[in-house]
C-alpha cells in the first residue's frame, strides 16, 4: 500500500493518502504534505513539537491538523520528518500529536512548493475495505 501519491490538479497540488487506521492517515498525510514542501530525506529530528488541535468533525479535524503543520513551517520554520498521533478522539474530534524534525533552512534543504493551506475543495475522507482513504488539495 502506497501511503500517498500525488493528485494532479491545474493550479494546486493534491495528494491521495491511505491508512490502516485513522492514526495513520493524518501520519501519511503530514508526511506526504511535508514532502511536498522538501525532500525530508533531508531533515534531521533534532526538535520536538507537539501539537493539539479540535474541530466539529472529521474532516475539518484533517484540514485543521495539516493548517496547524503549515502554521509552524510558516511561523517558526519548523519541518517535520516523523510524526505520531499520540491520540485521535472521535467522539469530540480532537487530536494529540508529536512531530519530530529541525528548522528549515534553505541554504540545507531543498525548497519545493510553499503550501499556503489545506482546503475543503473536494476533501475526501473514507473506509474502503480495511483501509483509510483521504483527498486533500492544498492552495499553493
């Protein structure tokens, strides 16, 4: 199983994103998000953050965690390289989440595209057999 692939979009980038559970969903998508930005192959894990974010459902859950990654890129320079939803509440839509990684620093690591935000444009987030399937597209 392919933890993401990119969705070919005019105008934006998308991703494709699988899990087993949803844990490894928002994982794969943070990754795949990540990676769009630089080739994390580069990124060392020499900062922890933690993040925590709620929402009214699941799908603003999504968009809220990836925004919430996009914000600390764009605030504090901060790229992850691993990352563990410690928890993942559905009955109040939260999640608890550790990122590892370091600063990005340009004259380092290779810039690709500068994410802007996750969107609710075409999101889509479904249980196909045992696995997890997710739609983003990101305003680039």
């Amino acid at each position: 199983m392919k933890k993401y692939e990119l969705l070919d979009i005019p105008g934006d980038v998308g991703l494709k994103i699988r899990g087993k559970t949803l844990e490894e969903l928002f994982e794969n998508a943070a990754e795949g998000m990540y990676n769009l930005i630089t080739n994390t192959g580069q990124i060392k894990e020499t900062k922890n953050i933690n993040i925590a974010t709620e929402s009214s459902s699941l799908e603003s859950l999504f968009i809220s965690w990836l925004n919430e990654l996009i914000f600390h890129f764009d605030t504090y320079g901060f790229i992850g390289k691993a990352i563990k939803i410690d928890s993942l509440s559905l009955s109040k839509y939260r999640l608890n989440a550790s990122v590892s990684g370091e600063d990005f620093d340009p004259e380092k690591h290779e810039s690709k595209l500068l994410i802007k935000a996750a969107t609710y444009h075409n999101l889509r987030i479904e249980k196909t057999g045992d696995i997890y399937e997710a739609e983003i597209i990101f305003d680039i």
